[in-house]
C-alpha cells in the first residue's frame, strides 16, 4: 500500500495539546462518524483494537453503523457457525 506524507508543525500540535497519535485518532474518529471510513479501516489507522475503538465511539455518542449488509454478514456467520457444531 502506497503512503502520503503530511507535514503539521509541531507548533500546532503542541497548541491542541496533541501528540500525532491523538490526531489520527481523531482523524479516524472524525472520519468514521461522517460516513467517510469504515470501522475497520478507522480503527487500523487509529492503530487502536476494535473493541478500544467502539468504546471511543461510545464516550463520544457516536453511533456504531450497523446496515442490512452486516446483518446478512453476521446472519450468514451464525448459520456456518451452526453447520460446525454437527
């Protein structure tokens, strides 16, 4: 995977008391919450574990995103599941 490289002065960094961890962790936040990122992709780049990242979420009142294609996923996962115990 090919990479970009932004420069942020550490002045600013120092003045939002933000290490760069912090900001891509509210990078990733931000992004998530506007639809911008999955949660997969949002926690990876938060470098975070997903359950740590869905407790973030939730202190902030955000809402995990949950649609018909995660139900069918999730639906097709118990069923295979099931399947195994036979």
């Amino acid at each position: 995977m090919s990479t970009n490289m932004l420069e942020i002065p550490q002045e600013l960094l120092d003045n939002a008391r933000l290490s760069v961890d912090d900001l891509k962790r509210e990078l990733a936040v931000t992004l998530y919450a506007q639809g911008r990122l999955p949660m997969g992709k949002a926690r990876e780049f938060a470098n975070m574990p997903l359950w740590e990242f869905r407790q973030l979420l939730a202190l902030r009142h955000i809402p995990a995103r949950y649609d018909a294609n995660d139900l069918a996923d999730d639906l097709d996962t118990i069923e295979w599941l099931n399947g195994q115990k036979k």
